[in-house]
C-alpha cells in the first residue's frame, strides 16, 4: 500500500513568465553587448599590464602610457559591467531576507528597491556630465585624450541602470520575470 499525498500548506509561488516587451528586447542586446565590451576590455588591461611588466622587468624601459590607459580602461569595464548586472540581477542583494516576506509584500519593496536603483543611475548621470564639463579641457597625462574620458562610463553606466531598472518596473507590475543576458 502506499503513502496517502498529504497536501503542502505552503502557497506555491507562481513562476513569473519571461517579459517579452520591446524595452526587454532592446535591453537584452545592449546588457550583452555590454557584457562583451567588458570581457575585451578586461583582456585588453591584462595585455596592456603584461606589457607594461615586460617593459620595465625586461627591457628596462616602462612605457609611460599604459598605466593612464589601464585606469581609464577599469572605468569602462567596471561601471558598464556593474549596470549589466543590475539588469540581471548580479548586484548585492537581500534575497534571503526578501523570500520569507509574503508576496504582495516583497513585490512592492522589490518595485522600491528597483526605483531607488534608478534614482542613484539618474544621480549618476548628472554627476557624471557635471564633473565631465568641469575636465572638459583638460588632458589625461602620456595619452592626450581629454580627461572627460573617464566620466563618459559613469554616465553611459547611469543610463544603462536607468533603462534596466525602469525594465524590472515594468516586468514587475506585468507580473513577468526579466530574462538574463547570459541565457
């Protein structure tokens, strides 16, 4: 004889469908395209260290270029690699606080979690152009590329945290799930 199914007094969540919209759509390319562009940026820093190591270690002449390029490179692949995880959920988060509230609770924190994530992308962006217009003339030392090269990433990593949160908004209130880039 077997077991009789004893019934779960759990409530079962409902698995969110995928958002399918045109926002979705779009944000998905950007965040893998920026995916791309962070990985070949981070190969390009470690070719760009590795020669400079063998400059000085090897041929006992340090190119005096590569260091001011490896700073400016660590902007854009950290800044456009952090808004992509935005999009796709790789931020620090408190999920495991977030699991044990009901579910009309947890969506409307996660839906204020989502428009405080936009407020600090739109805070970026202003900052961003703010301090890019201040160096706006100025010259990064040993690569004669204007300084305002270091602040284009903050503001294009605000825009991107915009969009993607404004995306999980959305997806949020339709009761979907947003798709990460990497599937």
């Amino acid at each position: 004889m077997s077991a009789p199914h004893v019934a779960s007094h759990e409530p079962e969540a409902a698995a969110a469908r995928p958002s399918t919209g045109l926002l979705s759509r779009i944000n998905a390319v950007v965040a893998r395209i920026g995916m791309y562009l962070s990985v070949s940026g981070l190969l390009v820093i470690v070719t760009i260290v590795f020669y400079q190591v063998f400059g000085r270690y090897v041929l006992n002449s340090s190119p005096t270029w590569t260091e001011n390029l490896a700073l400016v490179l660590i902007l854009y692949v950290t800044l456009i690699g952090a808004a992509v995880g935005v999009r796709d959920a790789g931020h620090i988060g408190m999920d495991s606080l977030l699991v044990m509230l009901p579910d009309h609770l947890r969506e409307k924190i996660e839906l204020v979690i989502h428009v405080l994530v936009a407020l600090f992308g739109i805070a970026m962006v202003y900052n961003g152009w703010i301090l890019g217009a201040s160096v706006g003339t100025v010259k990064i030392p040993n690569l004669g590329l204007p300084e305002v090269v270091r602040y284009v990433p903050l503001i294009a990593s605000g825009a991107l945290i915009v969009s993607f949160s404004i995306e999980h908004i959305i997806a949020l209130l339709r009761g979907e799930e947003v798709v990460p880039s990497w599937n």
